[in-house]
C-alpha cells in the first residue's frame, strides 16, 4: 500500500524502500550486506516494516528480471547454441556431445540478452519529451556544420534511403572486453547501444545493455552477434507518449563504435595484421620485417563500399577462401541499416591516443641511436608535464611520462592535445615538433564541438602530411595501422560527425560500471543482469514515487547524482564587504547598474564547469582562472561577483602570441587595473589549459562535450 506509512511517521514504507533501494544500487552491496541492512531497519523499527531478508527484497524485481534476461546456453566443445529445458539431455548437432542443459549452466558455458525494448520504452517515459522535441528538431534542421552524429551525411542518408519517419529512433552499438578479476583471464563483454536522439549528455548518461558474455576467450560472432541481432529484430515499433500524442517508432542501428580487433571480428574480416586488414579502403599491406605495414604511397585511395563488401562476403562463400580481407558473411548485415564500411568508423581512443600518440612518444624514448631519440632527457621532461596545471574538470592531474606505460587514455588526449608540444620545446629537435604539430592540430579541428565541413578538408591534408612524412622522418616500421587510420578520420568526421561523438569513451565508462555490478566469480552475467535490472526497477520508482523536498534531497545525495548545474552559481560563501577602485566600479554600473547589491566569492559554477578567482588558493595542481572568451580573447579571472541569480567574472585581457598551434597560445599579463573586462555567462566560451615552462602556455580545449 503506497500511503502506509513507517511507525510514527509521515514517510511512507514505500518512499522508504525507494531510499534503500537508492543506496543498496549507489553502495553496490553485497546480498550478505542487504540482509544485514533489512534486519537492522527492522529491528530499529521493532517490527517487521521491510522485508526481513534479502530473498523478500529481491522479490521486488523478480518478475521484471523473467520478463528482461533470456539466458543462452551454447555447447562448450564447438560453441553453438543448445535447446531444450534444464533436465532433459541433449546431443549437440554440430560435434554430437552429450550433456544436460543444467550441467552446461553450471560450467558457465552461456551467456544472456536483456530486453532492449522494455529498456527503450522505460527510456521513453523518462525522457520522452526531450526526444520528441528533439526528433522534431532534427526532421526540420538543415545543418550546415557538423555538431553531432545526426549531422553526419551516413546518418541522413539512412534516414532517406529506408524512409524513416520523423519518429523512427537510432542507435549507435558497442561491445568490448573488460577483465573482471586481476587474478584470472575471465573478461566481462557487454553489447552497449546509446540513443542517437537523445542530446549528447543524456545519451551518455543512459546507455542501454542488450547482452553479457563472460569468458576467458573472445566471444565468437557467430553465436554471441548473431543471437543479439536475432533478438534486436524483435524489438519492432515502440509506442509511447509524446505531447499529449501517442507517437510510433521504428528502431535502427546505424553506427558501430568498437576497437579494430572487434571491428574485424563483426565484419568477419581480417585483422590489421594481415593482408586487407583496412575495412575502409583497399590497402593490401606490405610486409616489413615480418609485419604487415601500411606503406604511405600516395594517390587516390581505392575505397570500399557496402556494396563491395557485401560482394566480397558472397565471393569468399564461393571461392571457400577470403576475398580483399573479408572472410565470408556477418551476422550484422541482417540489421540492414548499418553500413559495412561506414557504418564502423575509427575509434579515435584506441586509434590516435593508446595507438599513434603513444606509437610516437615511445619512439621518442625508447629508439636509442636515432635521430629523434630524447630518451636521456625523460627527467626533464617529467618535471615539465609535472608544472602543467590543468582545470579541476580534468579527471586526472599530470603524471610523470616515465609512468607512461600505466597511462589511460584519458591521460594521453591530455599529452597530445595540451601538454605535448610546450613541454617538448628545445628537448625534440624542432622537425619532429613540427611534424607531430600536424597530427595535434588535425585531431584538434576534428575534435571540435562544431566542425565545418571545410574545416575536415584541411584536417584531412594535414594529417594526410603526417602520414607521408612518418615515412620521411622515422623507420618503414612506423607504418602502422594505426597511422594508416588517420587518413581515414576526416572522412568519418563527414560521415558520421565529430570524432567525440562516435567515440568509445562514453562505452568504455559503461564498462566500468558494469564491472562495478560483479560481486563474486560464480555466474557474473546474471550478477550483472539482477544489478542492471535493479536499477531499472529505482528509475521506474523515482518516476512513481513522489517524494518530499527533504527526502528528494536525501534520495540524490545517497545516489551521488546530485545534477551539475548548467546554469551559472556561485559556490562558498560570500566574501567580506569590500571598496573596489574605480575602473572595478565602473565595469559594475554598466553591466548592473550598481555595485551596491553586489557580492564577491571565490569560485563559480558557469556552463557546467567550476571556475575560481586568481585568488583562490586552495587549487595547488589545477588552475581553472583562465578562460576563452566568446570574442577570441584569452583571459584571466580576477573577482567572481554575484548579483541575484547573475554572475559576472571581472577578468584582464592577456596579452597573447601564437606559437606553433593555431590553440596554443604564449601569454604575458598586462600591469595590474590595465585591459579589464566583465563577462557574463554568455560571454564564456571554455576553460584553458596552463602550461608553464620557460614561457607561459594556454590552450584551448576544442569541446565541452569531453569534459571529465
């Protein structure tokens, strides 16, 4: 009963359980923990106001768990599903074993989807008034720049070609390989897919989970795909609500976001390492010291086609061997709205960060002898990187680059993008500088939060430089694959939108929440399924539950989803009243009108990332003062002020040059009380990067999207 109410209470048990249900999810415990968490708020009560075990508890999303997981048993000698039910013995059709369906479960030789259209629809009650609004959006928008994967061409050709409705939904998949325990191979692969329709921060926030493998080995394409397929073309039309309107949709997959050993896997295709091993053009390769290289020889690139590699797939089915790289068919031609070539576009995680930035910095270090080596100067170098003082929205602060080997990828967009090319003036002799410069600014614009479409012509030549001139400046063994990707990206970008936006960042961070759902070694797919579908159950309760302002407060702070502001506030308390100079008045009247009803703090949230004052000194590694104005100047806050629900940031117009990178700037600052300004949130484009060497450095950062 929704009104019952706790023992000399106003809260009821149901808004009660809402909070336990809130921290068992956040608090991720163990069943032994929420049997003890039960007896203990029973026994705190006197009597039996919640379950008394966690068996009553988990009853609370039992029927939803048989309605959301089907579980797929496969024969542990050759790999290919098994019916029949738990007692009755079976012989496999493929190598003619014999075993019980119950003895396979047990051996752990299965694996589960989950119902991607109850998560869809459950998706669409929460948030079915910013997709509709934004479906219509996108029906009616011609773009002229490139500000997400919907205004990629790939995306609107789809939509054209299958004649989808206004209505019709897409998304983008994932899956890759996680280990879940140090001390055992077991990896966890989940199949992820994101909601294109939603806007980017939500998108990320709410990735769907439509299948869990859990093994020591890659899972085969053939069972673990093709059964997910098998089970998204059963998903259908979703109806649901929007405004006041009972809207119907069609779901497609149209992109695929995954690393190149899974891209080949999916596509049935070659590894990098072989002859073909491209899925975007039809570079054979050369050998090189035993290694299949991708040799820059200019010209043209033959490209590949949906409809040559379909041919192809037919062909190796004929000619019993693989034709330009491609093995033979793909379980996920039968989606019929992804395209085979693409529809895969680079991962620039893997590609540019793990792979070419890494590639070139250990050359740097590692090639004793060589023209280029300044491994003898690592020390330096480390006390370089370590003076960089990146915003507080940075997950990770600098870390020396001899602890390169234990960086996450997060940590080398940072070395690329920000810290690379100031910290390694007069240590790399200036030609490499220049050379990698062109890789630096080409990521850059292809990075940005809104990419013209002139803008991927210049990225691509000057990334097309870099790959010619690797050849010029290195060894032949530095064409690598993933150097030869790079004449691929700008592409990509016009396909299918910026390269954040098709990045496996946001899948990767999916990943990592699913480990956090494994709590013992025994049956980790359905450990995770209960957790997922646990906090499916706390979503569809905080939608029916309505709490009071206290309890809703309290319900956010145990999630830890209390929601960062996009708006512009303050935070701390208020500085002491305070006579400001004339010009610091001045700027106040004509922005306010008075300076009377003005407050002056320390820091402030604005568009979603905090900033501080030049006098806020509890930031000792980071530094969040320095912005990029909406007018293309750089500058410095000094004071943080408050007028009502307006914040203004005094700031000093820096005196700025250009060095290397169009986003890399040389600063010096002005005499104090000289070129002050006064910015409103408006005016407020992004926080920069300081690096402080023998000069001082800002950088830009080319989008908000990314922030940590």
């Amino acid at each position: 009963n929704s009104k019952t109410t706790l023992p000399g209470q106003s809260t009821t048990r149901l808004q009660a359980m809402l909070l336990i249900l809130s921290f068992v999810v956040a608090a991720k415990l163990p069943w032994t923990q929420v049997d003890s968490l039960l007896k203990l708020l029973n026994a705190l009560f006197a009597e039996e106001v919640f379950p008394s075990t966690k068996y009553g508890f988990r009853k609370l999303w039992k029927l939803q768990q048989s309605k959301m997981v089907s579980i797929h048993a496969f024969c542990p000698t050759c790999q290919f599903l098994i019916d029949g039910n738990g007692t009755s013995h079976w012989r496999c059709r493929i190598c003619s074993e014999v075993a019980s369906l119950g003895e396979v479960l047990k051996k752990g030789s299965f694996f589960i989807t989950l119902n991607l259209k109850r998560q869809l629809q459950q998706l669409l009650k929460r948030m079915g008034k910013i997709v509709g609004s934004n479906l219509l959006q996108l029906a009616s928008s011609c773009p002229e720049a490139l500000t997400d994967i919907t205004d990629g061409l790939l995306y609107r050709k789809v939509r054209s070609d299958h004649e989808m409705k206004w209505s019709d939904l897409t998304l983008t998949m994932n899956t890759d390989g996680a280990p879940v325990f140090k001390s055992s191979k077991g990896s966890v692969w989940p199949i992820q897919v994101a909601l294109n329709e939603l806007p980017v921060p939500l998108r990320w926030k709410n990735i769907l989970v439509g299948a869990v493998w859990f093994g020591k080995e890659h899972p085969p394409a053939h069972l673990f795909m093709k059964t997910f397929v098998d089970k998204f073309q059963e998903v259908g039309s979703l109806m649901w609500t929007f405004a006041d309107q009972v809207v119907e949709s069609a779901v497609r997959i149209v992109c695929c976001c995954v690393d190149s050993p899974a891209r080949a896997a999916l596509l049935n295709a070659k590894q990098y390492n072989g002859y073909y091993g491209c899925t975007w053009c039809l570079n054979k390769g050369t050998l090189v010291d035993g290694t299949v290289k991708y040799t820059f020889e200019g010209g043209a690139m033959v490209e590949r086609s949906h409809d040559t590699v379909l041919s192809a797939m037919s062909l190796a089915v004929t000619r019993k061997c693989s034709v330009d790289g491609v093995k033979g068919p793909s379980p996920v031609t039968k989606l019929g709205t992804l395209d085979l070539v693409w529809g895969f576009p680079p991962d620039y995680m893997h590609c540019v960060l793990e792979g070419v930035t890494a590639q070139m910095t250990e050359l740097w270090l590692s090639a004793t002898g060589k023209p280029w080596y300044v491994g003898n100067r690592i020390a330096e170098l480390n006390q370089r990187i370590l003076k960089a003082r990146p915003p507080i929205s940075f997950s990770r602060l600098p870390r020396p680059i001899s602890e390169r080997a234990f960086w996450k990828a997060t940590e080398w967009k940072y070395w690329l993008l920000y810290y690379s090319v100031p910290c390694l003036q007069n240590i790399l002799p200036d030609r490499y500088i220049r050379h990698f410069s062109l890789l630096v600014e080409g990521i850059f614009m292809l990075l940005r939060e809104s990419v013209e479409n002139s803008d991927t012509f210049i990225a691509e030549r000057l990334l097309k430089q870099f790959v010619e001139e690797v050849k010029i400046f290195y060894d032949e063994s530095a064409q690598t694959f993933n150097v030869h990707q790079l004449l691929h990206l700008a592409k990509s970008v016009r396909m299918t939108g910026p390269l954040w936006a098709t990045s496996t960042f946001p899948f990767e961070g999916g990943n990592g929440e699913i480990l956090k759902l494994v709590s013992a070694a025994k049956g980790v797919p359905r450990q995770i399924s209960e957790r997922f579908i646990m906090n499916g159950v706390l979503n569809s309760l905080k939608r029916l539950v309505p709490l009071p302002p206290f309890l809703k407060k309290q319900q956010e702070l145990i999630s830890g989803k209390i929601s960062k502001q996009h708006k512009s506030s303050v935070l701390g308390a208020a500085l002491p009243p305070y006579v400001y100079e004339e010009p610091i008045q001045i700027l106040l009247r004509q922005n306010i009108g008075s300076e009377a009803c003005v407050s002056e703090y320390l820091r402030a949230r604005v568009k979603g990332f905090t900033v501080h004052s030049a006098h806020y000194q509890q930031a000792e590694r980071t530094c969040s003062c320095y912005l990029e104005a909406s007018n293309g100047k750089l500058v410095k806050i000094l004071k943080v002020f408050a007028a009502d629900s307006k914040i203004l940031l005094l700031c000093q117009e820096l005196i700025t040059e250009v060095f290397e990178l169009p986003f890399l700037f040389r600063i010096e600052h002005p005499p104090l009380g000289i070129a002050l300004c006064m910015l409103c949130e408006e005016s407020v484009v992004s926080s920069c990067v300081l690096v402080e060497q023998e000069s001082t450095f800002l950088v830009k950062m080319p989008n908000l999207h990314e922030s940590d």
